[in-house]
C-alpha cells in the first residue's frame, strides 16, 4: 500500500489532525491497510502536517474544510482536539463522507446527540475509534462470551493502568479521567458483554499526583457497573504503574473463565537462586495496541467498501460517555447512579 | 510425630468436633506439626469420634466438657458447628486453655463480644482459623505489600469462587454467603493492606441456583471495599466455578503489583493445531490449602508455646463479622454501609 | 489408614532399610495408602528402626530374613543400600511375597539377572521403584503420546537437574552418575516413548566439583538416545542447580508437543520497575515428588492385590543399566554404543 | 524515515534480490529504520522489482552490477538466492561498498574464503543476517551468560521447528538442512556462549516427509554440539511444528538457568471445565521476528555510520557453515567429527 498506488480500488482516506494519534493513523493507513491510503492531511499546527504530507508524499490540505470537501477524500478521520470533534463530524457527515471519529466523541452529551443525528440524516458510516476491541487477546475474551464458551456471564473485570500520567496541562482539557482513561473500559465492558449498562458505582482519589486532585481530577479510581442482564463488572484504573501499561480483562461465567493477560517486552526469563525473573509489561501503549489499530483501520475500510455497519457505531461512541458522566456524580454523591438519572 | 511420643515439650491438643474440618486438623496435629499431639476427640455423633480417636490412637471424651476439664489437655480446637462456638470458647477460656476456633466466631455481633470478652478475662491465647494467611503465595503478597516492595499502596482484588455450592441444607445455617463464604475475602482484605475496612459497597445475585435464591442467600456477590487508608479492594466471590477452586489475590501499589494466582493440578500441558491446554486449577480446597493448615498449626503452636499472641486474634475474628453485616446490609439498600453503622 | 486398622483386606508391607527412602515409604504406607499398612520393619542401624517402629506402632524385626519370612508380612519394600538389593530380593521371592525394590536394582547386570531370574521362579510380583512415572505432570507427557494426542512421536527431552550434589562418600558407592541419577531419566525415556532403546551417545564432564572427578564421576552430563523406532530423546543432567530440583519432560511429535514443566514453591509473584518475579523452582525431591510416591504405592497396592502386572516390571528395572553401561562406554571411547553390545 | 527524506546523513541502501525476504528488508529499511533509506533495488524478475520500487518511489536499476556501482548506494544488502552471494558481494567489496548478506554466504566454503578475503582486502564493512541474534528473547540469554547472571555456562538446549516444510524444489537447492536451517541455530550456540564449537554430533532422519528423504536431505535432526569451553549443547530441529513456529533457546549455568520461549498468537485463554486453552505459537517466521530484523538493521546502520564492527562478522558467517558440513559427516558415518577435520 502506498500513494502511489492510487486507484479506484483504494478508499482514500483524510486525516484530520496529525498530533501523536493522527501521525500513527496517517502511518498505518499507509503502510499497513490494504485497500486504503492516505488522501491527505490536515493539522493547524502546519508543520506537523507538512512533516506528515511530505513522508507520505501527499496532499496538504489549506484548511479542514478544503479536506472536507475534496473530491479526493472518501473518509475523514477525526484525530483533533475532543472540543472539535462534533463540528468537524457534522461537517464531514454533510459532505457525505465516511467518518472514523478517535474518542470520545465529546465531553458535552448533547453535542454528541447533534453528532449522531447528522451522520444518521446524511446517512454516512459512523465509526469511533475505541481500538481496544480490536485487540486480539481482549477480541478472544468477547468471542469466548459470545460463542457461548464461558456458559452465560456473572462477572467481568476489567484493568486498565498508564504507566505514567499526562501533563496537568493535559488533565485540565481531558474531561476528567472517566472520560479520559475509563472511557475505554466503560466500553469494554459493553464489548465484553453485548449488555447496556444499567447503574455506576464508583470512588475516585488521588495516590499519584497531589497535582492531579489540584485540577479537579482523581489518578486512580475502582468502578462496580450493573449491567442490564445481571452481569456485574468492576474496573480498576490507575494513571501510573510502575511495571508497564496493565492492560488486562476477565470475564466469568456458568462454564468457566476467559482472559486476555499483559504481554511482555519479551519472553526471555531467568532463574537464579533468587528466584526467577521476566521482562517487564511494554511501556508504551503502541506497544500493545498497534495491532489493534491496524485491525479497526482493516475492519473499517472493508465495513465503508461493503457498505456494512461500522464496527463501533456511534450509538457506542454515545454509551460510555453515559457511563463517565454517571461515574462522576456516583464519586461526588457516594452513592450508585443509574444511567436513566444521566441522559 | 504421634500419640506415641506423648510427652512433656508437646502442646496436648483436644479436639471439638471431627467432621470434615474437625477430622482433618486432627491428622494434621498428629502427623504433620512438631511440637503438638491429639491429645483425645470429642463429637455428638460418637462412631465420628470413635473413628478418628481410634485412627489416632487418643482418647475419645464423654463430653466436650469433660474434653475442655482434662488435664491432658492444653488446648481446645473448636471445630463444631458455628452456633456453638462461642459457648464452647467460653468454656475453654474458664478452663485455662489455648484456643483455636474455626472461623466464623459466630453470626452473632454479641456472642462474639461475649467470647473475646471471656478470653480476654482468662488471659488465655486465642487463635482464629483463617487459614488462607498462611498460604505461601497469598504470604508473599501480603510480604510485598507490607516490606514495601509495591510501594503504597492502592487497590486490592481478590477473586473467589467454590467449585460447586454446598446443600441448600448447608445453606439455611450458614449465615449467608457474606458470613460463611466471603468473610474468609473479608479477613483477606484487613490481611493484605493490614488496614481496618470503614465502608462497604456489595452486590449480591443468584446466578447458580434459584433453590439459593429461595432459602434467601446470593451465590454471586460483588463486593467494594473502603480501607481507613484509602485503598480500594474489590471481591468477586461465587459459588460455582467450572475450572476449579478459584482463589487469586492480586495487590497494587506505586512501587507495582504483588499477585497470588492459582495453582494448577499438574504443570503439563500440550501444543496442538488446536492451541495450548494446560490442567485444571484443583478443584478440592485442600489440594490447594492444606499446607496453609499445616502451617497455621505451626505457627499457633509455636505462638502459644512461646508466650506470644496467636497469629489470628480475636479481634481479626471480629471485624470480619462486621464488614459480613454491612454486606448484607448494603446489598439490601443499595448503598455503601459505613461499618461504624453496624457495631 | 493405620497400623490399629490391621485386618484382612490389607496388604501388609514389611520395610526393609529405613533410611531417608525407607522412613519416607514406611510413613507413606501408613498414613497415606488405602488399602495397606506397615507391618514392620528392619534396618541393620538399630535405633533408626526403632524410631520408625515406635512412630507407626509396628514390629521391628530383628533382622531382614525374620522379615521376609513373617506370615505377617504380604510384601517386602526394599529400600536398603543398592549392593544388597537381589540378595533380599532373591530372598523375598523365595518366600513368595510381593516385592516393591528401590531403583536401581542392582548395578551388576548378571546380579540383576539372578533377581529376575527368581523373581520369575518364584511367580511373585515385582515392582521396581522408578517413582517419576507415577508423577502427574509426566504422566500427561505420557498421556499425550499414548493417546495420538501429539500424533507420531519424533523427539523427547528430559531435563534433570539436583539442586546440590550428594557427599563424595554417597558418590563413590553410587555407580556414577549414569546408574545412580541419569537412571531415572532413561526409564523415563523409555515410559514416554513406550519404545526400547538401541544405542546411547553422552558426553560427561565436570563442572560442579572437582573431588567428584577426582572420585572417578561426572557431575555434568548430556546423553543423545535413538530408540527402535527412530525417536531421539535427549537428557541434559547436572548434580547442582541453583535454582532448585529441576524436573522437566518434553515430547514432539506429528500433531503437537507435550510438556511436564517445573514447580514453583509457590504461585505469588511481583512486577516491579525492575520485571517481573516470582518463586523458586522447589529445592527438595520430595517436595516435587511426594505424590508420586503415593500414587506409586496406591497402583502397586491395587497391582498385587487385584493380581494384575506391576506397574514397572523387572524388564523395567533392567533396561535403565544396560543404557547406563552403554553411556559410560559412549564417554569413554566418545562414540554412540548400541545396547545390543552391552547385554 | 523515507525516500522523500533523502539527506546526506542517511546511509543510503541498495537491495539486491526482493523476493521475500529482499522485499522484507526494502519494507523495513524505508518505513522503520532512522539514519537509513532505500536508495534502489534490482531483481533479476522484473515486475517484483518494479514494485518494490513504485511502492517505495525509488530507482529500479537495471542490473546488480548498475546498483553495485551506483554513486547513490552506500550500502549492499544483499538477497538473492545463495549460489549468487559471493559474486555480488566480491563485487560491492571491489565497489567499496558497505555489505549486508544475507544467510547462508555460501554452501562452499572456498567460496566463502574468497569472498571473506575480497572484504577484507577491500576493507569495507561486511554483515551477515543472521537476525535471531537480535530478537529481544534470545539476547536476554546471551547477557544472562555474558554478564555472569547464571554464572559458569554448562549446558544449552535449543528447539528450533518451522511450522510447515519448504516445496521440495527448494529443498534441492537449499544445501540440506543443517544449512538451510539448523545454521541459524549453529550460529545462536556460537553467541549464546561466546565459544567457538570443536565438535559435532548428529542424528538427521526423516519423519515428515518421505519426498524430503528422497531428495536427499533429513527433515529432523537432533544435534549436540561440544564447544571449546567444554560447554555442551544440543539442538533439536523439525521441518514441521503443528503448533506454530518453535523458537527456544536455553542455557544453564552455576548460577542458574536463562530462557527464551516462544511467543503466543496473543495473550487471552481460557479455563473451561476442560482445562486450560491459550493461544496458538506464531505460525509466520515473520510475525516472531520483524522486530528481530528491524533491530538488526539499526545496528548495522550504526555500525557503518560509526565506523564500528558489525554485529555479525564474516567469521561469524564461515563458523556455521563449517558446522553444517561436519553434521553432514557426522549423520554419514554416525560419529562424532570434529571441527578440524572440516576446515
């Protein structure tokens, strides 16, 4: 796959922002997804865009809506700033292109409504980037409940820790870690389950950063969610882990148990007289999620060339924002909050 | 070690009670523990005792009392049925001796006032059976935690699931699954973060057998813990678990995680087009805690030869208890309970 | 199970040599195997007898040939020094008890013969001690090849490593390395692929302690068989491991691989900065094999007294010396030595 | 890093052959490498050079000995079939042209002597692909031993098995097993210990397929190698791997053992009532060792840029050829056959 291949064939896609998700997605396209490249690109900051149009030798786009509007252009891909998304979808969805929004859709719930009525009146495909379900680890414990593997489902859970976390500048715009980092496993545990959430529980406090409560924010938080079939899923987040980025999901029923475990750096191990030792879990969240992104971009080019469903609708880019909202208030009033009391 | 070695440095053990718990401490004191002998059994259902006294080669008393009186006794193991414990314990802390009680103390928050209070008056030793904190790879967490290898720390989850439920019979007496089954996650909690427990958050479900749902019990139960420090520990609990006995333990701190995962049958296991399959995880609870049992003889043995408090005091007897009630309680409202609501 | 049990459904075991193994048998047989018991036992060191007479409530006889000759004694467990096995042997077969004979039988093959020889004579069972077959873990290896599981069978490796190597006075009545430790590995070869041996390649150094070559051993040794139906089994042995008893088994065939893999002496482990962490490998033989040796006495049990073939036969027990003659040969004279000129 | 981005301090490669694996090197050098570029490709088929060199926009030359001479190449990578490696390399030495070959130089090892001098006469930088070296598993073995973590190496044990056997046309030409495949891990044995091997003994037969056999070659081989150090190690090899593509290296030593196991498809299982079922091993040499590759490059890269030795030397490509020839002998005559007798 390259630009120079272009043909009728290929889906043609834009990137809207090229910070360190929309570079990442610009470089997959390119080189790793059959059936799509990279039409051209877009970033405010015009030289990080320019650095991107050069190594893919492709188009740099004057404005979002030049990129928008480009006869050039079948997809747009959202990786801007979480304030711009909604704007940016309406825009695409009124020029009829496809739309591969990066999470969360939007901080502000009726924001995402106006989203999700645009794309449905033009009638484009919708699809929200939570790459996680496209991990194969994670992906196999979803397949082991769905096929019926682990008999029918009590309890779920779920771990998700950063190895460090962001600048405060960065919590000050992130909306908050629900809707940041948990945002993820709140739809993971739909994924996992094919269940609505029905109810939050959740306590939130600062262990890593005073800095972090300073802002407004909590770093580490533990979630108990009801699900609408009976299902309990607990959720465990931290935004610093000394031993890697724990990326881990479990998930138990009447026929057994199904888990997706961290990964290694590698898997040289020794054993010495002090016991045996192994590489630590990757660092870096490309590091194990690479993959994954690579698989939703391949799933998402065959679901717009089939004229099939996307693989993450935005009714579920829509769910876990219920789910954060809910936890903040279920945090802030110590008490279980029902998705019915949020929107 | 055996009867025959009867002599002046062995703690002479009676024994209350040998059914399948009472039974098994009684080989273990007569096979397994240096420094302790049976010194003579005692149960209402005589063929029971006169089966294990004659295996032993010990006495096999008229009475518990008479048990308790006997000079050839140094210290009672109260391995009856729960809702004698505490008249029994009383009894033997009148008589001066050392004492070992399975868990729980009782269901009632004022008999179990009345027994600590009866011990405590005597100034005898007591001991809790809460066997699984002598379990070497639950020991090694609660090392990392304490040596601060972990760091400080954050969240706990502990994962704990019986293979099958026991008769509904077993059921009806029981106390519910928060004071028969939990409580032994409960004691693991103060255990692991050696921090009191103020605040509890619990679901409790049947998902196994609606026969457990009739006798008024959960068989599933998720459950929140608030500790005085600020740490979080999760337990998932269930009665039935295709794979085995499920007992998992798992730590995290600033400074990492400390993990106690299952054992399995055996470590074979093989590689085929199909995939990996490795054995079950034991599905009988002394393949996989009967060196706990072992070791918590030692230890309590040594602790009482020596002067020194029992490994489990009463007091770890109590709280347990009370975090039980607050589950229940909470389950009921829907609410987090404070423990300083119930006692 | 105990001596008080005595009575005519059990097989009555009389021990003959009660050192490290016969005191580990003689306690086994007594507490741990349904169906027998200990009828007695005799050690030429008087008062380690008396311990284990006295420990089980049993006779000590006042000599090996009082033993074999009791009417209260069904089978002989001869558990003495290897240079006095086939006299004993030769005895209890002459006195038609059943014979359960640590390994190695003998390390003179015309002695071995002579065993055999009365064995057969006698028509008594006779089972030799090669423990390891009786593990679970190397039992699913074996499992794996009987049953196609693994498709045709191509290589094995066995691994075999001592955590710390026995006193030179131990090595010197050993019969070197290849009789006393690479012995257990080549009836393992044997009991995996369930197909003979026809020529033996090793290579045998020093690299743990000189005063071991200075004894006229090794103390390393690395063994290449071919078996009679093509298969290549290798064996890595070494008499000190610093990480514990190193005990491992693998098997490769058509359709997948099969593998026995270590212990732990627990399953706690850490993930800290530095990596992950986890326990030793366990350091002492019985901690790995204890159930073996139970699972051994139960099946000879239910061999002898159902009058089925013994578990391991004499052939069983003769194969192993003949490979081990032919190894030393193979370091001697540094080439493969097929069976067929050994014996 | 890309063609586009062509700047004076990149190092500037030219790929000769871009069949598979050339094509794979191109991919990397253009898309992974910082400090490199792809600076033009020749292949004898036309059309596959074409499009490695649309795909990459770079030049397509019109012959080796165009590319060879090119003022553009600073580098040599060269990938063609193996009978064609010493021309070309002997030529880009005469070019004065840095040289990255691919495994095996040759099946000749006057052929290799002449091209190793060519190098050395002309002074330039010279490589061999041998890529397992740089796989993040297998280092950690290699610094477990060179950095004393397992102290005095006694023992290596390598398992190497393709998943599936090459078609018998490349069987032909491939020189035979040992070095077609087995050479990679005659090459790891050298760097896993830091000591050359003396001698050679080897089992080869054929348990995969008969048209392998017929063709001349084995399709599984067993090999224990003796190095200079009298460390001994033994390699078991396969053509066919039903459970995926078998990549595991391990060394024991006074302080311990280190390991390298393999990887798995990904990281999620199962536990079912049936056991435990995890993921497939890797089937695609690729997917286990891209990283192995592209880090092979980044040092080669900086190697040349700095003016440092290669990773891997010319001597470090001859080693294994002669080992390959003397296993070949040592399966002829079923002897072990030193290293001085071959060369």
């Amino acid at each position: 796959m390259s630009s120079s291949q272009n043909s009728a064939d290929q889906l043609r896609v834009g990137i809207l922002g090229v910070g360190r998700i929309g570079s990442m997605h610009a470089d997959l396209v390119a080189n790793q997804v059959e059936g799509a490249e990279v039409a051209g690109v877009f970033d405010v900051y015009d030289e990080g865009a320019a650095a991107v149009a050069q190594r893919h030798d492709v188009a740099q786009f004057a404005s979002a809506e030049e990129l928008i509007a480009s006869d050039d252009v079948d997809a747009v891909a959202i990786c801007t700033s979480t304030d711009t998304h909604i704007d940016l979808l309406v825009a695409a969805a009124e020029a009829g292109k496809a739309i591969f929004c990066e999470k969360p859709l939007s901080l502000d719930l009726s924001e995402v409504d106006r989203g999700l009525a645009a794309a449905t009146a033009a009638g484009v495909p919708l699809h929200v980037g939570f790459n996680r379900r496209f991990d194969a680890g994670h992906r196999s414990v979803r397949n082991a409940v769905a096929d019926g593997v682990i008999g029918d489902l009590r309890q779920v859970a779920i771990t998700s820790r950063d190895p460090a976390p962001p600048p405060i500048s960065y919590i000050n715009v992130s909306g908050g870690i629900f809707l940041d980092m948990t945002i993820h496993d709140f739809d993971m545990a739909r994924y996992i389950t094919g269940a609505e959430v029905v109810e939050v529980y959740a306590k939130g406090w600062v262990s890593v950063d005073p800095a972090i409560g300073e802002a407004g924010d909590y770093d580490t938080v533990t979630v108990m969610l009801t699900h609408e079939n009976g299902v309990v899923t607990t959720i465990d987040n931290c935004r610093q882990s000394a031993y890697g980025y724990d990326q881990r999901v479990e998930a138990f029923g009447s026929g057994g148990a199904a888990l997706s475990e961290n990964h290694r750096e590698h898997y040289g191990r020794t054993l010495t007289a002090s016991g045996g030792s192994s590489a630590l879990v990757p660092n870096f969240f490309l590091d194990r999620y690479i993959p994954s992104y690579v698989n939703q971009w391949v799933e998402f080019v065959a679901a717009v060339t089939n004229g099939e469903p996307t693989p993450v609708s935005g009714a579920d880019g829509r769910a876990p924002l219920l789910m954060g909202l809910a936890a903040n208030k279920s945090v802030a009033e110590n008490r279980p909050v029902t998705i019915a009391e949020i929107g």
